[in-house]
C-alpha cells in the first residue's frame, strides 16, 4: 500500500529532474541509446582535448 504522505527528499529531487527528456530516452531502442552515449562520449573527449589544448597555450 502507498503511503498517504510523500518523502518530502524525493519530492525534493522530482522538482529538479526534467521527466520530458527522461520520457524521451525511454522511446528510443537499446541500440539508439548507446549511440547517443557513444556521441556524447565523443564529445566529451573533444572538449577535454580542447580544453588541455588551451592550457598548453598558456
């Protein structure tokens, strides 16, 4: 049986989280989602290079 009273700390956490974007990645196939994390991963790596890139100019 549910509880009549919400924890006030998920509560809490449920205010910060989109659910739109979760909603979102949970159409996608398994397939689609490991791509979009491999282009993130890509990114990711991009930044960091630049990043130490733009530090070795200093």
């Amino acid at each position: 049986m549910a509880s009549e009273t919400a924890d006030p700390v998920i509560e809490l956490y449920k205010a910060s989280i989109d659910r739109t974007l979760l909603r979102e990645n949970l159409r996608l196939t398994p397939e689609e989602r490991v791509r979009n994390l491999q282009r993130l991963q890509t990114l990711a790596e991009a930044a960091r290079e630049a990043g130490a890139a733009r530090r070795r100019q200093r």
